[in-house]
C-alpha cells in the first residue's frame, strides 16, 4: 500500500468513525425520546421482555383459552372483576374510548383482555354481559383463585384474593395493566389511571413493530 493510499485509508476511516458515531447519537437521542414518550403516556417497557406463565382460562362463551392463544396481537391485560364499584368500569371505559380513537390498523393488532380476580361470582355468563355495556370486542377470561395466583405473581400484576364468605365483599387488585407481545412474551406495563389522550399517541408507533 503507498502512502498515498494508507493516507486515503485513514481518512477514510477516521470519516466512517465520526459518521457511525454521528448516527448512533442521533439513533439513541430518537430513542431516548421516544422512551420518554412512552413513559409520559403511562406505559413502562421491560429491559427485556419475559415468559409469561402458560396457564388456561375460561372465556366469556364458555370455551378453554390458553395464554399462548393470545399471541398475533399485541394484548393489554387488565386484572379486574364486574363488581368492581370504580377503578374496573373506569379503566374499561378509557380502554373502549381509546380503541375507538386508534387507527383501524392499530385496533386490528391490539386487543383488551379483563381478567377476572372473582371468579366467585364472575361466571362466563357474568363476564359477557357486563363486557357487553362497554359495547367493543374486549375478551374477558376468568379462572380458578390459584391459576390467576400463578399469572398474576409471573406479570407482576398484583392482587389479594377476597373472603368470599362476606357480602358485597371487594376485592383489591392493582389499576395497571400488563402489556404482552404478539409473540406471547410480556413487553412492559400501562400505568392506571390510563390516560387516553396520550395512549393514543403512543400504541400506534408502540405496536407497528413486533
């Protein structure tokens, strides 16, 4: 190699170095950005994302649903029951009014699953009629005390199971949601209260990509 061309060589280099350098600092500036983003919108993503526990439910028709049947979409799982007095028919609402306000690609690729923390009282028949109000496709699913124990302990979505022996009694659960991957893999959480205006600003990008 000449001088010449060992001069050409490296600067050649040296300019690839101060171009890749340039990039990546524009590339983790756009994605600290959006992450910021996200986070202001309520909806926390996980370093990497986790298994989720491959327990089967029951749905509001009556019919077995495995966790694995979940995946295609990307999934908010929202840990609730229809006696809830306020913090399940709130976030549901929100839910229904931001699916409405998504573009129809975005809903395609998402979908709102309640599941039920009362699976005393909250029978498929329960399930159905009360999802019904909020008149939109949500799923509702529900499950033995110990299977949503085993799901709710693998999400991190915590709640305390009820003394059914009183009446009218509640149940405590927590107001966030998990959010799960179309490849059935848990991706982060959605903070509750659910803020609408920019959930809908974010599930677009959020969802675009697998």
């Amino acid at each position: 190699m000449t001088r010449v061309q060992k001069t050409v060589f490296i600067l050649a280099a040296i300019v690839a170095l101060i171009l890749g350098l340039t990039v990546n600092k524009v590339l983790s500036e756009r994605h600290s950005a959006d992450n910021v983003a996200l986070i202001d919108a309520g909806i926390i993503l996980l370093p990497q994302s986790r298994a989720v526990p491959p327990v089967q439910m029951t749905d509001q028709d009556g019919n077995t649903v495995a966790m694995d049947q979940l995946k295609g979409k990307w999934s908010l799982l929202f840990f609730g029951y229809t006696f809830c007095p306020d913090i399940c028919p709130t976030t549901l609402a929100n839910l229904r009014d931001v699916q409405n306000q998504l573009p129809e690609a975005t809903r395609e690729r998402l979908q709102v699953v309640l599941i039920s923390v009362d699976p005393n009282r909250d029978t498929p028949a329960q399930l159905k009629q009360y999802l019904g109000y909020f008149k939109s496709n949500f799923t509702g699913l529900v499950a033995s005390v110990e299977t949503l124990e085993t799901l709710a302990k693998g999400i991190s979505i915590p709640f305390i199971p009820a003394d059914t022996r009183k009446p009218n009694y509640l149940v405590e659960h927590s107001a966030n949601l998990a959010l799960i991957g179309p490849d059935g893999r848990q991706r982060g959480f959605v903070r509750g209260p659910v803020n609408n205006q920019k959930m809908v600003a974010q599930l677009p990008g959020l969802v675009r990509g697998d």
